[in-house]
C-alpha cells in the first residue's frame, strides 16, 4: 500500500511499489499533487500498465540499437533499417530521452522532413520511428506512442512515376540497343516478368526451351554492395513457373550459345562470370541503352565527328552539348538526364500487356508471383498507350450515327402519325 510522508523541506513525498515489488518515490511541491499520482501509479500496477518514471530517461540511440539488434528479418530488410536509422533518425532523436518525445515534437519533425525529401520517404522513416517507440511502449518504458495521429505528406503519384512502353517497342527498339550479353536479362523482365532478383538468382537447371517455361526458385539479394544467394524467392507465390514470351525463348536460345549453360550455372552474369551489380548494371547497361533506343534523351549527328547531346533535368529545364563521338554525347545523356523508364518497369510493362490483352487477372497474379490480386491491380497494370484504339473497339459493330438509320422518324421518308400534333 503507498504512502505519502512530509519531508523537512515541506514537500510531499509519495512511496509505493511497482510491479517487481521494488519501494518506488517521487516528491511533489503539494499533498494533493502526491495524492493524485499515488492514486493513478497504484490503478495502472493493479491493471498491468504501470510505466516507471524513471524508465523514459533511455536515449532513443540506446533504445533503437537494442530494438535493431533484436530484429529477426531479412538481411535486405535489416541494411534498410539500418540506413534510415542512420541517415535520418539517429542524428535527429539519437540524443532525446524516450519520454520527453512528445506529439507535437514528432509532427514537428514530420513536416520539417517533408521538406527535404519525398513523401514516399518520409512515410518509410516515420514508419520505422513509430515501431520502435511502439516497442518501447510494450517494454515499459514509456505509457503511449507519440507518433498516433501524426499527419503525414500526402503521398501523389507524379507523371512519370511509372513507365511503361509497348512490346513493339522493347523487341523493335529497346532489345537491339541492349549489348548482346545482358539482351537475355533485359528480356526476361519483358518477357516474364521477372524481379532484378529473380534474374540473378536463375540457373540453367530451371530453364526448358522445349517446353517453353521458366521455374523461379531461388534469388540473390544485395546488401551493402555484397550479393548474397537466397534458396527461396521474396514469398511463398513467388515460388513459379512461368510461361516464356516467344521473344524471350529466341533471344534465350541465342543467349545460351554465349554462355556456361550447365544446370547449375547461372543464366544471366557479367563478363567475367559473376552476378552483376544493380547499380553498375544501371549505369554501364540499361542507362546507355535507353539512349540509343531513343528512349531517354536524344542525340543527333550535327557534323561530321559532331554529335548533339540533348536531355531534361530533374525541374524540366532541357541541356544540351556536343561531342566528337557518339559514345561521348550518349554517356552524357544516360548520366545527366532525370527519369526514363527503370529495370523494374518492364515488370509493370509484362503485365499491363496481359491484363489488357485479357488474361484472367488471377493467372496474372500467379506467373507474376503475388500474394494478393490486388497488388497486380493496383500497382502493376497501367494504362496502355494505345488506349484510344482499345476503347474504340468496343464500339466497333454499331452504326456511326445512329440517327441517320432507316427507322428514325425524322429522317427523309419516314412514316409519321396522322394528326398535326408534334
């Protein structure tokens, strides 16, 4: 049972016992203010949710080490947490005492953040923020979460987000400017839809051009520029096997004249053997061949050894600058110029090509290895470019002009009622 007993100084000092059944006190200026908190710490240990005072003293850089170090996820998932952590929350929170964050200090710091990055990253890191304090809640140590009610940026899909191009355009344009090596990678993400992940992580073994398929079974990540081989693919779905795209089984069969083809080989390596890297493959690779396939920018041959680099910045403005070779005014353009279409966007393409071609969207969800239909509707099929003429199709079997037809009253000959009424 708590008490309270008048100090030398005149203060009030409340004594009870928490939940271990350790003497516990805290001194007010008044009696009524020990009475009132003696009676709210004695209800909250009876009912299982009483938080020590003392324990809201722990830095969130000591906490959020210990809530990290207790994580059993993927290694992907752990690097990403670890970034943000150290990127955007450590040299923020790191020194504030878990109970002095308070409400508004959280949307304070919400909105100074969206600020500086997108809406998109902001979301992730006040994400991760809101789970360790949920956590420290659980632990005790503090009674309530701040971060319930705080307002994020609202997240907007922006032109250009996503791309996607006609299958016209990958086999006539983009395939022919890829370097014959990488042409099979860059395909199966056309033609089958493949993860960057998922190309890595394909052998030979899982490859039948008799039968025209493909057998997801295994990934390999990256993780602090290292990469790893994962025996099982991002879920249990992405587990597939996966019709290939006629496209994808001639540049396969081509592919495989190239390279190591035993079952336990890779498919899809760099020149000396290895897995490749995602971003020496963005910059060496994709990047350049989407400037030749007139994709990204646009160079022109101004003179004889004169070439004409053009390009768009990330605000719009349009550059551009000349070089004596071709090779020069491409690399420039792949480097300087914002946006085009992503690896991953071939995805996107892969299957806006069969939702729109009328493939049954639970067959799209199978070969495209998603958990849910849903997320094949929602963030994998776009609107195709040629929607227009889709839309016009529907309506292909009827009259132009419904009102020039035989049966209209008011055309010339027709019938009318006797009468002079309208």
């Amino acid at each position: 049972m708590g008490h309270i007993v008048k100090t030398p100084a005149g203060t009030y000092r409340a004594n009870w016992r928490d939940a271990t059944g350790r003497q516990k006190a805290k001194t007010f200026r008044t009696k009524r203010e020990a009475s009132a908190f003696l009676a709210e710490t004695e209800a909250s240990v009876s009912r299982g949710s009483y938080v020590d005072p003392s324990a809201g003293r722990t830095k969130f850089s000591a906490y959020a080490d210990r809530w990290l170090l207790s994580r059993s996820v993927e290694a992907t998932t752990l690097a990403a947490w670890s970034s943000r952590l150290r990127a955007r929350l450590l040299p923020y929170w790191g020194g504030w005492q878990l109970g002095k964050i308070d409400h508004l200090a959280v949307q304070e710091w919400v909105t100074q953040l969206g600020k500086q990055v997108a809406p998109a990253t902001v979301a992730s890191c006040f994400s991760l923020f809101s789970s360790i304090l949920g956590s420290a809640v659980r632990s005790r140590l503090i009674a309530f979460n701040p971060c319930e009610g705080v307002r994020l940026p609202a997240q907007r899909k922006r032109a250009g987000g996503v791309q996607t191009i006609s299958q016209s355009e990958v086999t006539d344009r983009l395939l022919p400017a890829v370097p014959e090596w990488h042409r099979a990678l860059v395909a199966a993400a056309a033609g089958a839809g493949l993860r960057w992940g998922e190309c890595l992580g394909l052998r030979w073994g899982c490859v039948d051009l008799t039968s025209s398929t493909l057998v997801v079974e295994r990934v390999v990540i990256e993780v602090d520029g290292h990469l790893f081989d994962k025996p099982y693919p991002k879920s249990a779905k992405s587990r597939r096997s996966v019709p290939l795209a006629p496209f994808l089984e001639q540049t396969l069969q081509r592919h495989r004249e190239l390279v190591a083809h035993s079952p336990d080989d890779r498919v899809f390596t760099n020149y000396e053997g290895g897995s490749m890297l995602r971003s020496n493959f963005r910059r060496q690779i994709w990047r350049p061949s989407l400037v030749r396939a007139g994709l990204l920018g646009q160079v022109a041959e101004v003179a004889p050894s004169r070439f004409r680099a053009t390009w768009s910045d990330r605000d719009g403005a349009q550059w551009s600058a000349e070089f004596p070779t071709e090779r020069e005014a491409s690399a420039c353009v792949a480097t300087k110029a914002a946006g085009g279409l992503r690896f991953h966007d071939l995805r996107h393409c892969y299957a806006t090509w069969l939702v729109s071609s009328g493939v049954p969207v639970n067959i799209v969800q199978a070969v495209m290895g998603h958990e849910q239909a849903s997320t094949t509707l929602n963030r994998y099929t776009h609107t195709p470019a040629d929607f227009h003429e889709s839309v016009r199709k529907v309506f292909g079997g009827f009259a132009d002009d419904p009102l020039t037809t035989k049966d209209d009253p008011q055309s010339e000959g027709a019938s009318t009622e006797k009468g002079n009424g309208p």
